[in-house]
C-alpha cells in the first residue's frame, strides 16, 4: 500500500475529495446513501476501499462509448 495514501478519510476529507459539504456527506451517510463507513469515537471514517468501490459503481458510460464497446 501506499504511504502517501490513507487507509480511510473523515467526512470533511471525503467532502472535501467529492466537492460537496460535510454536511451534505453526512447526510448521505445517515440515508444509507454512499460508501460503507466506520464510526469510531462519534466519527465517521470511510475506508479508502469502500470509497473507490462506491466511485466505480458510480462510472456510468456515454451512449456511445457502450455502442464502441459492445461492437469490439
């Protein structure tokens, strides 16, 4: 793993990575909307992996790109 990189985010770095509020991240969080997350202490932390996983469920492909795709 890379040192650089942290192993989870607090909601205002998540915010902060998504461009949002923290507020808003946690309301998301209290819906059950958003990556998987760990309360510790009162806190939340988002694992690092749990927030990639959520950004890639959220990739979604031009019309085209799936037209290119499907006739490679």
């Amino acid at each position: 793993m890379d040192h650089m990189t942290p192993s989870s985010l607090s909601q205002q770095e998540l915010a902060q990575r998504w461009g949002r509020s923290p507020s808003a991240i946690g309301l998301a969080s209290a819906l059950g909307v958003g990556p998987k997350y760990i309360k510790l202490d009162g806190s939340l932390r988002y694992p690092m992996d749990e927030v990639q996983r959520y950004e890639r469920a959220c990739l979604f492909f031009e019309p085209a790109e799936v037209a290119l795709q499907t006739l490679s």
